[in-house]
C-alpha cells in the first residue's frame, strides 16, 4: 500500500513538472512545405495555422508583445498602438472562453480544407464569453518578402474587446490572497498551480477508495467474509487506482480553467499518462484472461491448446505495446500516415529477412494447434528417437535415448514424419525364428502348433492377429515368423512379456528334439550325435496322432479348441517371483 501510494505520488508529479517543462516547448510540427511561390520560410512560424496559433501563444505568455503582434491582421500602425493591449485580452479570452481542440490545428501550408470556408481561411474554434460569441479565425496573406503566411483574423480580433469585457473574474481569486493570483509561473497563476498539486493527494486517495469500495464489492459479490485479495484482482487494482487518479485529478483541473496553453500541455500528458496506464491495464487482462483459459486446456488434456493461448498471449501483448506507441504519437501530433507506410514497408523487409524465424514460428504453431506431441511423449523424428522436454516458439527440444538434447526447428518438424510412440494402444511383438535345416516336418509342425497354442493362450497376448508361420527355407535354416500384439502400453512391462515368450518358445523347440539354426557355416571335427532319437520318435508320434484323429493343426486350430484354451496359460508362471507376491 505505502509502496503503491510513492508510486502515483511520483508519476502525478512527474505529470505536473512534465507541464512546466513542455510549457516552455513549442508543439512538435509535422514536416512543411515552403509556400509555392517563394523558398523563404517564416521566421516565427507562421506558414501552417498550428504554427501561428502556437506561435502567438507562446510570445504573449513570454511577454514577447511586439512579436506576438505579429500573429494579428493589423496595420503597422495599429501594431504599434494596439498591438500589445489586443495581444493580452485575446490571450485572456482564448485562456477563458476558447472552445475548440489545439490538437485538430492544421499543420499543413495551406491547411484542412473545410466545407463553405475559403481556402485562405482556417476555422479553429469558438469564442464565448457571456452574450457574445465570436469565431476563432486565421486567414492567409502574404507578407513583404512575398511568403505565404497565416494570421489571426481582422473579423475575430474586432469581437476581443468585447468579449474580453464579458469575462467573468474567478470566485475564486476574489478570497485568495493578492500575490496568489497577481503572479504567475509559466503562463499559469501561482493558486492555480497550487490548486493543482493539491488535487495530486486527493486524486490519489480517491482513486484508493474506489479501489478498495470495489473490492468489497466483488468479495460480497463472491460471498468471502473477510474479504480475500485474490491474484487476478491484485493484478489489475493497480491500473484501475492509476486510471480513477488521473481521471479524478482531470476532473478537479477542469473546474480551475487553466490558461489554454498549459491547458493544451496538461492534456497531451494526462493523455499520455492514460494511454500507458490503459495499456498496462489490458496486459494485465489479458495475461489473467489467458493464464485460466491455459489452467483450463491443460486440466482437459489439451495441452498444445495451452501451448498455443500462451503463444498468442505473447503476440496480442506485444500488439498492445505497438497500439500503444501508435496512439501516443498520434496524440502527440505525429502524421501517422507516413508511420504507417513506412512500417509496412519496414514488416515487408522484416519479413523477408527473418523468413527462417517466421516459418518456424507458425511451425510451432502447426505443432502446438494440431497436438501431434505433448511435453512428455517419447516419440520418433526420421531416424532419431527420445522424449519431448520442451516446445518453444523457435524449435523443440528432444532428450534422445543417448542422453543427449537434440533441437529441431518448428518449421522443419511441421514438414517431418513424428511417431508418437507414447500413444501406443498395444505393442508389437514380432520376430523370426531358424531351426536347423534338419529339423523334420513333423518336429516343424510340432513347434508351429505349440507355439501358436502358446500365443492363444499367454493372458497378455492378443489373440486376434497372433500367428506363428514357417516362411522359407534359407541357406543354413528353416525361418518361422512369429506376430502377435501384446497388450500394454508400459515399455518395461513389454520387454518383461517378451522375453518370457521367448523363454517358452525355446523351452517349446527343446521339446521337439531340435535346435535352433546358426546363421553361418560350421565345420565339425568330430562325430556329429544327430538329432534326439527318442525325441523324434515321441514328435513323430504325437503327429501321427493328429492325423489318425483328425485334429491336425493345420492351417490353424479348430474355433472350439482356440476357444478353450485361449488365455489358460498362467502368466506370470507359477515359480515366478511375481507371482508369489499375488
């Protein structure tokens, strides 16, 4: 609180010095053209009708008189006579009773044409002062040196002694002190500046009220007894006090009536100050608006819809900024037209210079909308294999099985083959099997019916789509291929039922009286056992009573025998120490 009330303490007066100081400035002007008949410029200005109406402003505050003249339609002689005393009662009329935006004042040489006005003519605002109104006019001559040049009107300058004795003198200054109201700083009284410091604390403590009165309602609102500060509040309250001050502190200035040009100043900064405090104010929207949507995305699962919000928020945050920026120069008088064109001109260069950038940006974008990977997935890119750690706007980070990080570009992964290895339903097992080119048919026909038995049985085995073919006979054996999808999603547990497969299965060709096949020639020194007679003998005759019973196992098991004995094999198996913690 004490923290928050020295920083508005310091941005206010940082406002009002900020209007001492540019009160000594003359408006930025936009770039002007000499008039088309002469190369000569203006000395004080007055070749666009901001500059005159600036220009006659700034001498009269200075005490500049016999410049300020100047800026009047008026005879050398009258200059000399009436110069000064015209000068000061039209700089109180416009101070008092000028209606109009200084901000809307051509700074064109030949100004804004304006619809039943002739073209040598600007109408700027209005005069008001009791019963008496008058029209604000400039009106374009030439000078001696034959430049173009804008001067207040002769028609206006005939209603400012009027006027000026219709002006009505303060209430406020008849119970100030003399001094207060005699002398001025800057073109200002000094009790108007007084007055304006003052409103500083009570704008501030204002805007803390307001605050603090909306709190109580949104925590009555949310039924919190006390009432809680939650973080989404506690990150906007800050903009909301900095926008109720200033808007409190522009109040109370408006019923002071500042002289019109720190009038002007005061504006530009107080507008400036608006801008910048509204933009933060929308960041701080946004980025809570933003941060529940994500909480919510990831709680449902859509974490690339996640990914993505946070990626936009950066991009409408970075929007604000340049909205921003826009809009302070446009209030600050600056032609957009030419900032506009040049940015355009400046993204197309940009464009094609960081077109690398960009398409991995929207590359990322692609990756993070379509939620092919997640943080988190083990997944496959081209040859190379590892786990997702991290998805930026520029590239992916991947942690490969060698422990190493591998960064591939959004652009390039939106263009790639990804195999989410990670949403795997069901793992495949598949691998061949060579017995040895000995191996009798009926030993082959007995390894293909157990083994198939096997995979039919096996709990962890899909029976659907399992299979044990013999495929060919090779140079040094006889290959079975063996399919089949295990069902898990877990790698560990995968290998655990691979390898106890595999177990069975050569537990299995034992039975039969043969080996499995070397892949390469062997030269033996000695007497060669052959196969197991006894064995072969058993295998044979196990055949021959499929055949003589007509339950030959060929091509494959009768419906009613897969049926029966389809996952009746104990998984793990009885001696496994698994199993005996079951």
């Amino acid at each position: 609180m004490r923290h928050s009330f020295k920083l508005i303490a310091r941005i206010l007066v940082w406002v009002a010095l900020n209007i001492a100081a540019s009160a000594q400035l003359l408006p930025a002007q936009g770039p002007t053209t000499p008039a088309a008949n002469s190369s000569i410029t203006d000395p004080l200005g007055r070749d666009t009708p901001s500059g005159t109406v600036y220009g006659f402003l700034q001498e009269v505050q200075s005490g500049n008189y016999a410049n300020a003249a100047q800026y009047l339609q008026l005879s050398n002689a009258k200059r000399l006579t009436e110069g000064k005393d015209l000068s000061t009662q039209l700089k109180a009329v416009m101070d008092r009773a000028y209606s109009g935006n200084l901000r809307r004042i051509s700074n064109l040489p030949e100004g804004t044409p304006q619809e039943g006005i002739s073209p040598d003519r600007q109408r700027i605002g209005l005069l008001s002062a009791g019963d008496e109104e008058a029209n604000l006019d400039l009106v374009r001559v030439s000078d001696p040196n034959g430049t173009r040049i804008w001067l207040i009107s002769a028609d206006t300058l005939a209603k400012v002694p009027e006027l000026f004795d219709q002006l009505e003198v303060h209430q406020v200054e008849t119970r100030l002190p003399h001094f207060l109201v005699r002398h001025s700083f800057l073109g200002m009284p000094l009790w108007q500046w007084l007055a304006s410091l003052l409103a500083l604390p009570v704008a501030v403590g204002l805007g803390w009220l307001t605050v603090w009165i909306l709190g109580l309602l949104r925590a009555w609102r949310r039924g919190s007894t006390p009432p809680t500060r939650t973080s989404a509040w506690s990150a906007v309250s800050r903009p909301v006090w900095l926008l109720t001050a200033i808007a409190i502190h522009g109040f109370i200035t408006r019923y002071l009536v500042l002289p019109l040009l720190p009038r002007h100043y005061y504006q530009l900064t107080t507008g400036v100050l608006f801008i910048i405090v509204t933009s933060w104010l929308l960041w701080r929207v946004l980025q809570q608006v933003t941060r529940r949507l994500r909480q919510h995305a990831i709680y449902t699962g859509r974490t690339g819809a996640g990914s993505v919000m946070m990626l936009g928020e950066r991009i409408l945050k970075a929007l604000i900024f340049v909205v921003a920026v826009f809009v302070i120069l446009h209030s600050l008088g600056f032609n957009m037209t030419t900032a506009l064109a040049g940015l355009g001109i400046g993204g197309i260069a940009v464009a094609f210079a960081a077109q690398k950038t960009l398409e991995n940006l929207f590359g990322g974008i692609s990756v993070l909308g379509d939620e092919v990977i997640h943080v988190g997935d083990l997944c496959r890119f081209g040859d190379r294999e590892g786990t997702v750690e991290d998805i930026s706007l520029r590239s992916t980070r991947i942690r490969t099985i060698e422990r190493t990080e591998l960064y591939i570009p959004n652009g390039s992964l939106a263009t790639m083959n990804v195999e989410n290895l990670t949403r795997r339903d069901k793992m495949l097992f598949r691998t061949n099997i060579g017995l040895r080119c000995e191996t009798s048919a009926d030993q082959l026909r007995y390894v293909l019916a157990h083994v198939r038995k096997l995979l039919y049985e096996h709990p962890k085995v899909e029976t659907d789509g399992a299979r044990i073919r013999f495929i060919g006979i090779d140079e040094s054996a006889l290959t079975l291929e063996l399919f089949g999808y295990i069902l898990t999603r877990n790698t560990p547990e995968f290998l655990a039922i691979r390898e106890d497969l595999l177990l069975r299965i050569m537990d299995l060709v034992d039975a039969s009286g043969t080996t499995f096949a070397f892949p390469s020639r062997t030269l033996y020194l000695r007497r060669d056992p052959g196969l197991d007679k006894e064995k072969t003998e058993a295998t044979a005759g196990q055949v021959q009573q499929w055949r003589e019973n007509r339950t030959l196992p060929f091509p494959d098991y009768a419906s009613s025998d897969i049926s029966e004995f389809s996952n009746s094999l104990p998984y793990p198996q009885p001696d496994s120490a698994l199993r005996s913690k079951k």
